[in-house]
C-alpha cells in the first residue's frame, strides 16, 4: 500500500514542523557556548586536555581489551553460555541477549551494548528485546564502583560493591517488568545469520579494527562532555547557583563528574545520591550507548525511560541500606 501524495506531503510537513519547533532552543544553546568559548578559550583548551587524559589513561585501558574479546566471542558465535539460560526466565530475554547483558555487569558500559549491536546485525535478536536488553546491560563496572566511589570516595570497598548489586538488581528488575507479553509468545527474528565458521584469524582482526573504532568514538564522547561539564561549572560558580544543583547537573551529564561533586551533598542524601547517579550513568554514557547501537535505531525515549528508573530503584535501595550499615 502507497501513500497518496497528499498524505506524503502532510507527514513530510510534521515532521519538520517537529524538528524546527526545537531549533531555537537548539540554536541559542549552540551559539551561546560557542561565544562561552571564544571568550574563555583556556577553559576549553584545559578541559580538551582533561578530556584526553582522561581517555587515554582510564577509558581506553578499561574498555579495549574488553570490547575485543567481547567481539570476537560473537564473531565465532560463543556468545550463549550456562549462565544465561538460567536468567533467561528471569529477564524475559533469548539466552544470548542474557549474556550481553552478563558482559554489560562484569566489564561496565558499553560491552554489552556491543555485543547487543552484534546480535541485532545478525539478526538474531528482535527490536524489542535489543532495546530492553540495553538499558539492562548499561551498568558501571565493579571495578569503578569499588575503586572509584567506594575506595577513593567512601574509603569503604564494601559501598561499591553493594551500590554494583543495587545497579544490577534495578537493571534486571526494569528489565523483566519492561516486558508484558510472556516469553513463549515472543517474535524471533527469522533468517538469521551465524557467524560461527568464521576462521579465527578473520575474526580476531575485524574485531580489533571495529574495537579501535568504537574506542575512538568513546574517547570522542568522553572529551566533549569534559569540556561541557566545565563549562556548566564556571556557568554555575558565576551565578552563584547552589552547590547542590551544580552536582545534580554534573551527575546528570557525566558520571564520574557526578560522583567526584557529590562531596558537596548533605551526608544523609549522599549515598543515595551516588547510587541514584550510577543508575542513571549520566548523558555522556547515553550518547556511547546509542553511538554504539546506530544501526538499531534505538528508541531514545525507552531507553532514557528505563534508565530513569534505574536511577528511582537505586536511591530508594541505598535509602534503605544506609540505615542498616
């Protein structure tokens, strides 16, 4: 069935009267930090550098070796393991997309959103579930949250660890109450592509290219937001914005930016604070992940949906927790 060419012209219309009805919030915003800028280059230039360093020596070391193995266990279709059977019933998910999202919780963002992608091009796995299995894989790692927020913010190990259970707890619980229809009922995608006789060699080399790529793009991503959140701060330093709000920000934007300005959060609200901030991984996060998955055409309001979730379970866990500490 065809559109009339009246009906093509109408939908045509919408959608571009959607697209300019936020183009001047667009356009000030865009205009406004580039004279930001120009006017304070060495803050952009620092925070550039900061953005780099930052890249290069906690990204790319904590990332890449990861997203290559991740790679090549789907490349040579090893991706479904004993494990994701059983979470299978669980999280309302095909066992494979259960280990994607297994890579997600042990190797942080965006392993499991990788190997997602890769499941989706071999389609493998329906729309629906890629989405939901996304939002459930995109957990910090355990390693960031025992060293970063639980050692080096708390002094505690014990805080990382269970403020990790808290974001795998929220992400399988979102996930598995996201989907109504039961599992029987679930659409394969059919024609499926395997992957498995693909010589060793072939596919270790296209997953370290397609790995050194996807790296860029993180380091890409990790710079910019350096440079943005630096420019919030000196925003909010110059309009005497209450510290409270400059760390909400900072959280919602990025988080390790989130989590390094939560000092300034009153001790009660603090660890809820934190958990709430890993939930939700902050917006730098969210740009990686759908850089990641272009081609599924992710549904961003689902996806931001599920993570805001996330975040509620998160601080009402910690809520809780903190008083039985």
């Amino acid at each position: 069935m065809t559109l009339q060419p009246t009906k093509k012209k109408r939908i045509t219309g919408i959608l571009i009267r959607d697209r300019l009805k936020h183009f001047p919030l667009i356009a000030f915003a865009v205009l406004f930090l580039m004279l930001f800028f120009l006017k304070n280059s060495m803050l952009a230039k620092n925070a550039v550098l900061t953005g780099l360093h930052r890249a290069a020596t906690v990204v790319l070391p904590s990332v890449f070796p990861f997203l290559v193995l991740s790679d090549l266990l789907v490349s040579v279709g090893g991706l479904p393991c004993k494990i994701s059977g059983w979470l299978s019933p669980v999280l309302r998910l095909p066992p494979s997309a259960c280990t994607a999202v297994l890579f997600g919780w042990i190797c942080g963002f965006p392993i499991g959103a990788v190997c997602i992608a890769k499941e989706v091009e071999g389609n493998r796995l329906s729309q629906n579930d890629a989405e939901r299995a996304v939002a459930a894989a995109s957990v910090p790692s355990p390693a960031f949250l025992v060293g970063v927020v639980g050692n080096g913010l708390f002094q505690n190990i014990s805080v990382g660890i269970v403020l990790w259970f808290f974001c795998v707890f929220s992400a399988a619980f979102v996930c598995a109450f996201s989907e109504k229809k039961k599992q029987k009922n679930r659409k394969v995608p059919q024609n499926s592509t395997f992957q498995g006789s693909i010589p060793f060699m072939k596919a270790l080399t296209g997953a370290i290219r397609s790995s050194a790529g996807v790296s860029l793009n993180l380091c890409a991503f990790v710079t910019f937001f350096s440079v943005l959140i630096a420019a919030v701060e000196s925003i909010t330093v110059a309009f005497g914005i209450p510290s409270f709000f400059s760390s909400a920000i900072a959280a919602l934007l990025e988080l390790s930016n989130g989590i390094l300005s939560s000092t300034a959060i009153s001790t009660p609200f603090l660890l809820p604070f934190c958990a709430a901030t890993c939930g939700w991984a902050g917006f730098s996060v969210h740009f990686q992940i759908f850089s990641v998955c272009e081609k599924m055409h992710l549904n961003l309001g689902k996806y931001l949906l599920a993570k805001g979730f996330q975040s509620a379970v998160c601080f009402f866990l910690a809520w809780i927790w903190q008083f039985f500490r």
